[in-house]
C-alpha cells in the first residue's frame, strides 16, 4: 500500500516558498558563466569559487570511474554535512547540474547549505572508460548495459562517498537514467537500503512511453537512431557519440542561431526526446550548455534504452534470443525491475512536456513503485533539461530538494562520523592528482 505524507500534484507553476533555500530575484544570478567556451566539470565548480577534487573509483566489476567533490572555499572543519551523491542520465556527465548561475545551481545551493556534494560520471561517459584489466578496444570495456551502472557504478560511489566522510548514509539525486539505475540498485542490491537517506528523481526514466504509441517525428527519430546503434555494433565501434568534438561543435552552434530558430528548430531537432521548447532555457547559453553535458556511453547502454522505449517496460536487458534468456533469467523473456521494493523516501519531479519521461509513463513507474513514501510534483511546461537548465528550476525544482532533504536529515543522526584527519581507507580508490 502506498504510504504517501504528502501527496501533492502542482498543475500550475507556482513555486514553493518554504525552507532555507530562496531564489535570487536578479535575473543576472541566473546566467550561466559561459558563452562561447564549452566548460568541464573543474571549470564550472572553480569558477564558483569551490575546490574541485577528483577520484577514481573501481567497481567490482573492474570499471574505473570518475567522482567529483565540491569543497566550499578555506573549509577548515574536518566535519562536513551529509552526504549527496548527484548522477546525470543517458549520455549525460556531471557538467551539466552546474547549468546555472553560481546561486541557482542545485550542487552550489546544497553546499552552500552545509551538504557535502559528490558527482558521479557512470561507466561509459568521458572520463569513466577504462578497465583495470581490459584495454580500450577490448568489447569487455564497454559489455554493459545500464544494469550494470545501477548494481556496480552507484554501489562504487556510495561505498567511496561513506567510506572517504565517515557518514554511514547519503542523499540521492538523479536526473532521467540516474534515477532508473538508483530503482535498479534497490531492487536488486536491497541491502543499499539502509545507505540511503533518501532520493530524488528529476524526469525519472524507469518505465517509457512506448515508441510506437509517440508522435510520427518522434518514432521517426528513434528509429534512425536505433538502427544507428545496430549499425555500430556490426562495425565494432563500442561507444556511441564516440566523435564527440563533432557533436559538441554541433551543439553549440546552435547559439549562433537566432533565438526563435536555435530553441524551436536546431535545438528541438537535435533532442526531440527531451520534450518541446517551453522558453525556460536561455537562448544565448543554451547550446554551451547542452555542449557541456553531452558525453559518450556504450552502444550496449543504448540498446537496452531502447528495449525500454519499445516496449514501454523496464525489464533487465533482452539478449534477443530466448534460449539465452532462458540462461540467464530463467524466462523467455527478461524479467521486469521489481520497482515495489524501493523503500526509500523519493521525491519525484516530471514534466507536463518532456517526451522522454512523460508524464504517463512516470505514472505507471510510480504506480509500480507501491511501498516507497513519496512526494511527486509534475511541473507545468517543463521538459526534461529544464530540471538542469531551466530558469523556473531554482523556483519549482531546487527549493523544493531542498526542504526534502532539510526535513529527512533533521531526524538523521549519523553515528559512525570519523576523524578525517586520518587518511581514509582508500582500498579501491586512489585521489586523481590533475
Ligand atoms: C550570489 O549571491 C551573493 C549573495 O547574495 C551575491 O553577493 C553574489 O553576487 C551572487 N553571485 C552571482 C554570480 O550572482
Ligand atoms: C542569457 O545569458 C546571457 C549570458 O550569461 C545573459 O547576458 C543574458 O542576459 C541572458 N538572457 C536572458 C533572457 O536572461
């Protein structure tokens, strides 16, 4: 039975004014610094005036990742708030949370707030491929499929997080994929459970609208882009978007273009799935920004995607014959994710307009997700990159995260804080020095 302590549909976007969170009223606050210059992930948290620590992470299954630490300036207390782990989705990397200005960016806000902010690049984006045993035109270093992310990649930040603060639990954040791969983790691994304070999903890409049920441009799309990926796999090219310079250019072109054709056109065009134009984005950054985010995944990542937008169902990946299934699952067909056995708090946002994690399928996610306490907004005129790059964010979005966090952490005592003044078990992990 759903246990829900609030339950709360906003039709109209009137934002929440409550908490210890408050947007600036100066437009200027929200510009994002960047123009011309596409920035990395050091760029943006320095610019803010935080330090920028960089780790490698290994997985169990041997993948080597990125994670990234936001220090406030001249931090002298050993002691740090808890805990947030952020985690993009599909295609997506860690540049992108820092979409806005300095004080209407959710990673500053937080640690601005005292929270303690971590972001997670997954296996197959830029600056996680590599394996401690497989070369990089090896196919182990890229055979996985979002699977893999949520019971290896979150389980590897989580353990680096908890194990480098002393904390014994943290927060959550995911946008799109971030949040299928977190509902992969709990209904696979139950055991993270008791790491979890709690979790927030932005567009959340569990169960998809099936394709075929889309607009015609839209399966159109989808369908060039699937066979696309069948196409890379005969080649042997593992990784997709692999020619990211191209795209990158591409992207940020489209500030170049004037404004009713960058954002109706040349930005509808290149992602049609994140939803229709809704005006929240700003014209002139836009395409830095997108630039920023876009990075590389594998093309088995993509395939099971699009298992997804196929059948509509988040179900573990179809190895597309039913003997090998069979091995596998034990079923002919691969069985679904158990969504009701996510437990933890969530705090779901999606957006009356964004293709990828429109508004029904959310609902038949959230349906499926029966014993988790939840809270869900589904924001009016949204698509799924206003949760990073939309100027109502600040206002509908981020303050509502973070009176979530506020009230779930006021009752949260952590009982294993340690002395970090001694170096912490690196184990696994080593600092990246860069
Ligand atoms: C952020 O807020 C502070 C305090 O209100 C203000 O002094 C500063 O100018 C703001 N920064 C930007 C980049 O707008
Ligand atoms: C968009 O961003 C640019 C660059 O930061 C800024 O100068 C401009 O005022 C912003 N436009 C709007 C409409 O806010």
């Amino acid at each position: 039975m759903r246990v829900e302590f609030a339950f709360i549909l906003v039709a109209l976007s009137t934002g929440a004014d409550c908490g210890r969170y408050t947007p600036p009223t100066n437009p200027r606050e929200y510009d994002f610094p960047y123009t011309s210059r596409v920035p990395n992930v050091r760029d943006l948290i320095e610019h803010a005036g935080f330090r920028h620590d960089q780790y490698k992470v290994i997985t169990g299954d041997g993948h080597i990742l990125s994670l990234h630490r936001l220090s406030p300036p001249g931090l002298h207390s050993k002691r740090r708030g808890v805990p947030v782990l952020f985690v993009n989705g599909y295609c997506f990397q860690s540049e992108g949370w820092m979409g806005l200005g300095r004080n209407t960016s959710l990673p500053f806000i937080l640690t601005d707030l005292g929270y303690d902010v971590w972001l997670g690049d997954e296996r197959g984006s830029s600056r996680s491929i590599g394996h401690i045993k497989y070369s990089l035109d090896d196919v182990r270093t890229y055979s996985y499929t979002f699977h893999e992310m949520g019971i290896y990649d979150l389980p590897a930040f989580i353990d680096h997080i908890l194990r480098e603060t002393g904390h014994d639990r943290l927060l959550y954040v995911g946008l799109s994929l971030g949040s299928g791969i977190f509902t992969i983790l709990e209904s696979e691994l139950p055991a993270y459970r008791q790491k979890v304070i709690g979790a927030v999903f932005l567009g959340p890409a569990i169960h998809l609208t099936n394709w075929q049920d889309g607009s015609l441009i839209y399966y159109g799309i989808l369908r060039v882009f699937d066979s696309m990926i069948e196409a890379q796999i005969k080649m042997k090219k593992w990784l997709l978007l692999a020619n990211e310079p191209v795209i990158k250019t591409a992207l940020q072109s489209c500030s170049l273009v004037p404004v009713n054709l960058y954002l109706s056109g040349c930005l509808t065009g290149i992602g049609l799935n994140f939803g229709r134009f809704t005006g929240n984005m700003n014209a002139t950054t836009g395409g830095v920004q997108l630039a920023s985010v876009v990075t590389s995944t594998s093309v088995f990542v993509s395939k099971h995607l699009f298992q997804v937008l196929k059948t509509g169902e988040f179900r573990k990946y179809d190895y597309g014959n039913k003997k090998m299934n069979m091995l596998m699952y034990g079923t002919e067909k691969p069985p679904k994710y158990d969504l009701s056995k996510i437990k933890t708090p969530l705090l779901v946002m999606y957006g009356s307009v964004d293709n990828m994690a429109a508004p029904d399928a959310v609902e038949r996610s959230i349906e499926d997700m029966t014993s988790s306490p939840m809270e869900r907004y589904l924001l009016d005129n949204f698509n799924h990159i206003d949760f990073l790059f939309g100027r109502r964010a600040p206002k509908e979005v981020y303050v509502r995260v973070v009176d979530f966090f506020d009230r779930l952490t006021a009752s949260y005592r952590p009982n294993n804080i340690v002395d970090q003044s001694k170096p912490a078990n690196t184990g696994v992990t080593r600092r990246d020095k860069n």
